[in-house]
C-alpha cells in the first residue's frame, strides 16, 4: 500500500511504525474471510483491510478522528484472526492499537460514553474495585425491565447486568509470596495474577499454583504486580496501560536481578498477549526501561508452554470425557500457540474436539462484549452452537473472558489448568459435569 506521510510525521515512532505496517498490506482481501465482523455484517468498513484504508486516511490527515472511523474501529475485536490469515505479515495489531490511540486523543465521544469507557478503566483492572461493582450489577439486575427496549447505552448497561456473576467464590489472598518447590527445584518462575481473573475464578492461579510446584518449580507471586495493561490499552487508554506495565515490570525485573526467573507465567492469554508486546510497547522508552521492558517480554510464556517444557504428566486414570477445546483468539492469533493447549489435554486422558469456525472469535475479547453487546451476543451465539455439535461435555479453554462469554449455558466452561491440574492431583474442578 502506498502512503504519503511527511517527513515531519514519519519523525513520531508511532507513525513510522504504522507506516512500515501500512505499507505491507498488498490489499488481498483474505483477511476479509475470517474476519468475524465482516463474516456477521458484510461491510467492508468492517474487515480488517476496510479498517486499514480508514486508518491511513485518518493518520495521514493529521485530523481528528471523525464519527465514521471510530464507529468502524470501534466494531473490530482486535481478535487477530486476520494476522494469522495475512500472506504479507501486516502487523494490524500495532496498527490498530496506535489507531485506538490516536481516537482517544482527538475524538471527543459523546459523554455516556466517554463516562462509561472512564468507568471500565478504572474498575476492571482493579479487583477490589472489579468486586464491588459486580457486587452492584448483582443488585441492579432486577431492574434491567426497567432499561429501554431501544438505545446503545441501554444495550450495554443490560449487557453488565448479564454478564455479572449470580455469585462470586469467596475472594482468596492471591498477594507476594513465595511458593515452594516439592521436591528438588527444577526452576524459578514467576505468576502474574492479573486483576479480574483473582476476582471471578481465584482457582484458576491456585490450580496454576499447584501443578507448577508439583513439578519442582519454585512460584514467585512479586509485590507490586498485578493488570497487564490490556483493558485500558485496547481501549486507547495509553497513560494508564502503560502504568500498569512499568509496575509488572519493576516487579519482575527485581526478581530477574535477583534469584533470577525461567519464565514469567501468564494463565489468561489475552494478558500474555500484552505482555509478551512490552518490548514494542516500551521500545521509545528512556532506559533502563526499554531493556527490561524486552527482558521481561522475552521470558513471558503462556502455562502451555511452560507445562510442554518442564514436563507435565497425568497422575490419574483417564476421566472419559469429551472436552470441546475453545481457542481463544488471544492465544491462537495473538500469540500463535495451537497445539501445546490440546496435547496437553490429551496427556491428560481427554478426548479433544475442536468446533468448526475455530478461527472465529467467541465475542468477549476484553470490554468488547460490553460496548459492542450485539455483535458480541450474536458471535456468542454461533461459537456454543458450534463448540454444542462437537458432543463435548464441556468447553475447556485458556482465559478468563472467554471463559466468562461462554460460561452460563448447557456446557460448563473450565479452565485448561483446571482440568490438567485435577489429573495430576489437584481437586476436581468446581463445575465438572459426571463421567
């Protein structure tokens, strides 16, 4: 693609990156095909090269954002479906990131919104925060009959009120510490608790915690760290997101200093994602923060990798079920692992079957299926009836937002280390259907 920037402009690190992206796309169109978007709505605004011509007009002009590229650039799930898809390598993550951005800073949206997107910044990020407010949605949600039938605010308010939890597990102290080897210690890792992942399912790093030791890896949870950043970074949110990951950071650069780690563990892919970005994402930085930026990036591993390399075996006979493996995107497209998640699994004694449209995004995707409640509920929709016909007992996949979108109907939904540590020794999962 040919573009037109000034030599004044091309001088932003930004813009020089978003050039270099732009330039690779040859305009194919394959992206288009598994773009889930464009798949529901058949515009071309809405599919990854439609949204590609938006933003360079939008970059090159120098102007703000007008009402119909953020409407379009709003729509995109940034699921990344299209970067596994493209022949020419376009980065569009990068690009729509920096697009995102660039509309937070010039786009004045109208005030429900602005409050809105305010508000899930400031709350989801922070789980004591995150649990009091679903504490409230809990509360509101016998007056969602009183919401207008009509109205994207209304949409989306009665969208928080479905996805709040009917109970939350009791909240669990997930704060520094060290967890000890059993046995002689094979390695040294740290966990990255994340933020709304403790609140909705602690036994998911409880269950990470387990299976690590059990293995002889020693388990640091570090002071001072906590949201990778995503929420407020998809959202445009750039101060914010960048706080939150100079704090990771800080934290895990003192462990590296120190006793040194293997990995920084990641069980929520949409966080690995992000975290596994630090390196780009700091790369104008002063230093040191550029190099440990790039350090930590370079030891973020999602569990999958980390169970693959150290070894993980089952310790209990096979349970004898189908479980219906969910991809989510942030793992798939975002960090292309594929294979590790079901081989696990298939150690373990299960039957993996994958549903059709595998590539297709499941509509959660951070804050997506609260701002976009309608496209999100329609590709909720298609991924359970697809992810039903596979005769899976129940959906096993590898982060929390999906596991929240999806969670709720006829087939329970698990996290993979859940299952893996259960068949390694570990309690039966909360919500396991019967062999």
């Amino acid at each position: 693609m040919q573009t037109n920037f000034s030599a004044l402009q091309l001088a932003d690190q930004d813009i020089s990156a978003s050039n270099t992206i732009l330039r690779s796309c040859v305009h194919c169109g394959f992206c288009t095909a598994t773009c889930p978007t464009f798949v529901l709505l058949g515009d071309e605004l809405d599919s990854p090269r439609g949204r590609i011509y938006l933003i360079k007009d939008m970059l090159e002009s120098g102007q703000p954002a007008t009402e119909a590229v953020v409407r379009h650039v709003d729509r995109c799930l940034s699921c990344l479906s299209c970067m596994t898809t493209c022949p020419s390598g376009v980065h569009y993550m990068h690009l729509v990131d920096h697009a995102r951005r660039y509309i937070e800073e010039t786009y004045t949206r109208p005030w429900p919104e602005r409050l809105l997107r305010r508000v899930l910044g400031m709350t989801l990020p922070h789980p004591r925060r995150f649990r009091l407010a679903l504490a409230a949605a809990r509360a509101a949600r016998p007056l969602a009959g009183l919401l207008p039938k009509q109205g994207q605010m209304a949409g989306r308010l009665r969208a928080m009120l479905d996805l709040a939890p009917a109970s939350l597990p009791p909240a669990v102290d997930q704060g520094p510490r060290i967890h000890a080897a059993e046995g002689p210690r094979r390695g040294r890792v740290a966990l990255m608790t994340g933020c709304a992942q403790t609140v909705l399912a602690p036994s998911i790093n409880q269950a990470t915690i387990r299976l690590l030791t059990r293995m002889g890896l020693e388990v640091v949870v570090a002071r001072g760290q906590g949201c990778c950043g995503a929420l407020n970074h998809h959202m445009g949110q750039h101060d914010p997101a960048m706080g939150f990951a100079r704090a990771n950071i800080a934290a895990w650069t003192r462990e590296i200093d120190g006793e040194g780690l293997d990995a920084i563990v990641v069980n929520a892919s949409g966080c690995g994602t992000t975290v596994k970005d630090y390196g780009f994402m700091f790369r104008g930085e002063a230093e040191p923060w550029a190099a440990r930026a790039a350090a930590v990036a370079s030891r973020a591993r999602d569990i999958s990798e980390v169970l693959l390399q150290f070894g993980y075996e089952a310790r209990r006979p096979a349970p004898g079920l189908t479980v219906a493996y969910h991809a989510a995107c942030s793992l798939q497209h975002g960090q292309k692992i594929t294979a590790a998640p079901k081989q696990l699994l298939q150690k373990a004694g299960f039957t993996v079957k994958e549903p059709v449209e595998s590539h297709l995004c499941c509509g959660s995707a951070g804050t997506y299926n609260l701002m976009q409640p309608e496209i999100a509920g329609q590709l909720k929709a298609r991924k359970l009836a697809n992810l039903g016909r596979t005769g899976g007992r129940l959906i096993a996949s590898g982060n929390i937002g999906c596991l929240t979108q999806l969670g709720g109907g006829s087939l329970p939904a698990i996290h993979t280390v859940e299952l893996l540590d259960w068949m390694a020794g570990g309690p039966e999962p909360a919500n396991l259907p019967g062999a």
